[in-house]
C-alpha cells in the first residue's frame, strides 16, 4: 500500500480570524465562477494567503471537507505562485461537492489568471 505524501498549508499561508476575512471582503475584488465566490485583496506582502468558507449549504461534513481539500490542493499547486502578494477567500456555492480537481482548477484560474486586481 502506497503511502499518499501531505503537503498541509503553512499557518503563514491561511486567512485565519474572523477579522481578516471581513478585510478581505470589504476591501477585496469579487471575482464570480459558477460554483465560487473569489475575494483578492492585495496584502502588501510577498506571500499570498488563502481563507476558505464552505458552509452546510453545499452539503456534510464529508462533502464540505472534501471541497476544502480540492481548493487547498489548487492553491497549493497553481495559484500559490499566481497570486503572490494577494490575500483570497474562497466560498464554496452549492453543487461545489460535485466537482473533480480536474474542474475546479480552470474554473479558479480561467477568472484569476491574468486578472488586474
């Protein structure tokens, strides 16, 4: 049995209190996708950040986690190095749990990438 490697978000990584999303959505730039709410927020930094909602809306804990999970892995592999100096929160919209990894990354990237923000 392989052993699947972890690459856990770095607590520098994370948009943590509810303080700072509430910065992020006041200040920040909406970007809509069929499935998501993107708020970016230029943080000053040479870091970027990642802050997740995903509420009981888009279904169990196991469906929820698993959104969570899909989201951190396409910040972590694609929009980690995109989106230096910038702050985002994600929020999950209903029918979020249905989409593969496969789909979540253009429908993220196709609004962010190359975006003015």
């Amino acid at each position: 049995m392989s052993k699947v490697k972890n690459y856990p978000l770095p607590g520098a990584a994370r948009v943590k209190t509810g303080k700072e999303f509430a910065e992020i959505r006041r200040r920040g730039r909406l970007f809509r996708t069929p499935h998501f709410l993107v708020y970016v927020h230029k943080n000053g930094t040479s870091q970027s950040r990642l802050g997740l909602t995903v509420s009981r809306k888009v279904g169990n804990a196991v469906k929820r986690n698993r959104v969570k999970r899909l989201l951190r892995e396409c910040y972590r592999i694609h929009l980690q190095k995109q989106m230096v100096g910038y702050d985002l929160s994600i929020i999950a919209r209903s029918g979020a749990h249905l989409l593969s990894f496969a789909q979540v990354v253009p429908e993220l990237q196709e609004r962010l990438g190359g975006k003015k923000v």
